[in-house]
C-alpha cells in the first residue's frame, strides 16, 4: 500500500506541474481528480486500518473526488 500511495503522489504531482508549464490544465483536470481520489481512498484504508477517525474524511473525499473526476470527463 506504501509503494501505491507513493506511486500515485508522484503521478499527481507529475501532471499537476505538466499542466502549470504548458497551460492545459483543464484537459489534466479530471485525470488528477481521479488519481487524487485514488491517493485518499489508499490514504483512507489504511487510517482505517489503525482506527484512526481521520479514515471517514478521506474516504468522503476520495468518493468526492471521484464524482466530480467522472463527472467532468
């Protein structure tokens, strides 16, 4: 879960700087709305998994992300 969480931070950090230099980013935008909600839904798990209450925020906010990632393709 670590090397997943840290694949996908690289990934949105990635495209985030890519749309910042060439401008386009709102062709980038959904893409990065569904890795991110990727990133908090692993993010989530495993707060979950330590019972920590921080786990249902993130898991919210990854099906949030999600919704609005779909929603804008």
């Amino acid at each position: 879960m670590k090397i997943l969480r840290i694949i996908l931070a690289t990934i949105v950090v990635a495209l985030c700087s890519y749309g910042l230099i060439t401008g386009a980013a709102e062709i980038i935008l959904p893409y990065v709305l569904l890795l991110m909600g990727g990133y908090l839904l692993i993010m989530g798990v495993t707060e979950f998994q330590k019972r920590k209450p921080i786990a249902f925020t993130s898991i919210l906010a990854a099906g949030f992300s999600f919704f609005v990632g779909i929603y804008t393709l």
